[in-house]
C-alpha cells in the first residue's frame, strides 16, 4: 500500500532556498486516498518548492502520464493522458477565515505541508470532460447497440403525428 507520507514537506526543516521531488504514482497512489474517484494511472509527479521568506513558500507541481476513466460513450475503461501544471502559494500560521482561496495555510505547529490531495485535485482536473476512445476503437457490442437505439428514436414519426391539441394551434401559428 502506498503511505501518502512519503509525499509530505517539513517547511520547518528546509534549509536550502528551493527543493525538488519527483515521484512515480501508480494505482496504489490512487487506492490510499479516499473518496478518489480515480482509481487508476500512471503519472509522473514534480514537485519544487521555493521559500520565499521565513513563513512564505511557492509550490509548483506538474504531472504528467495517463488515468484510466471510463469512456462515455461504450463505458469501457481507456487510458486518458494528463498533463497539467500548477503553482500555488503556501504560508505557516494560524488558519485565517478571512484569508484568500490561493493561499493554503498550513499549521504552525506541525509545519508540515501534505500535498496528497493537491496533487490529485491536479490530476483530476487535467482529465477532459468529454472522454472517449478513439475512432474505432470503443466496444463494437455497445456501438451497435448504441446506433439501433439511436436509429430507433430518430426513426419513429409516430410520435410527431400524437401532438397534444394545445399545441397543434401553436404549430399552426408558427407556419
């Protein structure tokens, strides 16, 4: 099982101006967190963070590799690269209500930045709303069902001739 710990930054024990990490998340990644809808991929992950002053800090993570979705047209799963970057800024103090939504506080007591769940808020919103296979390539048993269906709907004229009457007189009117 993947420990979301290995992903934590002590801000208090920085030393240096600036930091890198670079990880790997697999599908243990996206099993550990909970409430993830994801729950697949393979994504390559960097992490620099910068200190701007003694309390302050910049974060920049880009991801970069591919999540299994489910394809809205046949429900098959497919892989769906991502590639996102994002930068957001970190401060140590107390938890403000008045603070702006940019700013992520962290406690000053603990000092420790967990960026678990930034990192797959990133992802997620990396994926496309629409997601589907390429031509040809979504299952051939919901395709066909799909179009029958489809062809089934659009065929029947049946349904224009039973008008409500109400409406017929607003038909007329419109031509």
């Amino acid at each position: 099982m993947f420990s979301l710990e290995t992903l934590d930054i002590d801000l208090k024990a920085m030393k240096e101006e600036s930091q890198e990490a670079s990880y790997m998340l697999d599908d243990e990644y996206f099993k550990s967190l909970d409430d993830a809808q994801i729950q697949k991929g393979n994504v390559s992950v960097t992490m620099a963070i910068r200190k701007a002053s003694e309390d302050n800090f910049t974060l920049t993570m880009r991801v970069e590799g591919v999540v299994t979705v489910q394809c809205d047209r046949c429900l098959d799963d497919m892989e769906q690269p991502i590639e996102a970057s994002d930068t957001c800024y970190v401060r140590i103090g107390h938890n403000d209500p008045e603070e702006d939504d940019d700013t992520i506080t962290v406690d000053e007591n603990e000092g420790i930045l967990r960026p678990a769940w930034l990192i797959y808020e990133l992802i997620a919103l990396a994926i496309p709303i629409k997601h589907v296979h390429a031509p040809g390539k979504c299952n051939d048993a919901m395709t066909q069902k799909l179009e029958e269906l489809s062809a089934t709907r659009s065929g029947d004229e049946d349904a224009e001739e039973a008008i409500d009457p109400r409406w017929a007189k607003l038909i007329k009117l419109k031509k």
